[in-house]
C-alpha cells in the first residue's frame, strides 16, 4: 500500500508541474472512485486521480480532463497495460459525460459545459 501511496504522490507533483505550464488548473477531489452508471462497462467505479481543466481559446468554454495516473507507474509501461488503462480512461471519460456524481465533484455550476 505504501507503494501505491508513493505512485500516487510522484504522480500529483509530476502533474501539477506539467499542467501549470499549460496554465492548466487541477479542481475538484483528488483519488476519488465514482460509480459507473452504464451496465455495458461491468464496472462498479470509475478511478479519478485528477482532473485538470483549461479554457478552450476559441469555443471560450472550459474542457475538463480526467486522469488516473496511477496506471502510468514504470511496472505498467506494457502493450496490454497500456491497452488496458486506455481502454479504462475510455469507459470514464464516457461516464463522466453522464454522471451526475462525477460533475457534482469536478464541474462548478457556472461553468459552461
């Protein structure tokens, strides 16, 4: 558990300091699982590690980005890991366009969606 606790500390300072360069903002709660509303993923939650958002320049709208970083830890750099967390981020990006607990979290109410 420790481990995972490490991954998870380098994986928010790598980030915040990537993202800010982009003038991206982390919102909402950090390392947060949220049920899966769609029986078709046979998940009972989604992991969120993060999300950023960044206003989009010409649509002048904010665009939220979900991340779970911990599936990126050095172990994981395989083909199928690697399939297998895309195809995971997939199915939560999908849910979170639906979700009323994920925009609960991660979208304030003036924001335009």
């Amino acid at each position: 558990m420790a481990e995972t606790a490490n991954i998870s500390k380098m994986a928010e300072k790598v980030s915040k300091e990537i993202f800010s360069e982009f003038f991206w903002e982390k919102i909402g709660t950090m390392d947060f699982n949220w049920t899966c509303i769609q029986d078709r993923h046979n998940k009972k939650t989604h992991p969120t590690d993060v999300v950023f958002r960044y206003e989009h320049p010409y649509d002048n709208k904010f665009i939220n980005i979900n991340f779970d970083l911990k599936s990126y830890k050095k172990d994981s750099i395989s083909v199928t890991s690697i399939r297998k967390a895309l195809e995971s981020l997939a199915l939560a990006s999908e849910c979170t366009q639906l979700s009323d607990e994920w925009k609960k979290v991660y979208q304030a109410k003036t924001m335009n969606t």
